[in-house]
C-alpha cells in the first residue's frame, strides 16, 4: 500500500509542473501570433486575463484577437471556427454555475458577461465563443 501510494505521488508531482505551466508573456504572445500568419502586430496588452493584440493579416483586414495565455489559444472572429449564438452561450454559462447573467456583450471571438457564481459571488466572466469554456473569472467587488 505504502508503494503505490509513494508512486502516485511520485507520478502526481511529475505531471504538476506540465499542467501549470508558465503563462504566456509579451514576446511568447507575439511569437504565437506571427506564427499563426498575422504579419502586423500593432499592440498587445492584458485584459481580463487574456492577451489583447490588434493585429493585420496579408490580405490587409485589421483584427482585435485575444490569446489565452495558459494554452496560446487564438480567439479571431475572423477564422473559420464557428461560434455560439447567444443562447448557446447563455445556456453554457448557466451549465458551468454561472447565475443572475447580466452585462452579456460580444467581444470579437470572447464573450463577457457579470454573473454570480456557484459561491454566490459576483464575477465578471471570459467565455470561449467557440465552446463556451470559461476562459477567464474574477471576483468583481470585495464586500460582496
């Protein structure tokens, strides 16, 4: 017993550091983007948790992207990644806890919203508009 347990620990610490990797920074952001065919980068800043860049693509279209910066994901409206409508990103923010949504807004490829959470806090919210996954959670206000 006292084997298996020492070798599942052994294993679990191995793969830690693997699944919290560093974030993303600046220049790993642009590196990202330039890979991914985006030929100017006009500016890259943090918002709400994500890399925010405003970038061109050769044929000239001007884009607002956001990179996650745990995983390098690109979110661009302009992809050909289908996106949720509305309802069905309603319907998977309540299906991930979220409660009380107001505040709902589009942005590019990333929706935010201001909700309540499973611990009855109030948080503003980055969802995917791919899927839907929270991207990005944070509490809004301390007395809450």
């Amino acid at each position: 017993m006292l084997k298996s347990l020492t070798l599942a620990t052994v294993v679990a610490l191995a793969i830690a550091p693997a699944a919290q990797a560093a974030p993303l920074g600046m220049a790993q952001v642009e590196q990202t983007l330039r890979k991914a065919g985006y030929t100017q980068i006009h500016e890259i800043e943090r918002d709400d948790g994500m890399w925010e860049a405003d970038v061109s693509r050769a044929d000239g279209r001007f884009s607002e992207v956001y990179v996650d910066p745990k995983t390098g994901e690109i979110f661009d409206e302009h992809d050909s990644r289908a996106q949720l409508s509305t309802e069905q990103v309603l319907a998977k923010a309540q299906s991930q806890g979220l409660r009380e949504i107001h505040s709902l807004e589009r942005d590019g490829a990333t929706w935010s919203l201001e909700a309540r959470n499973a611990r009855n806090q109030r948080v503003e919210v980055r969802l995917s508009g791919y899927d839907g996954r929270i991207l990005h959670s944070e509490r809004d206000g301390w007395l809450d």
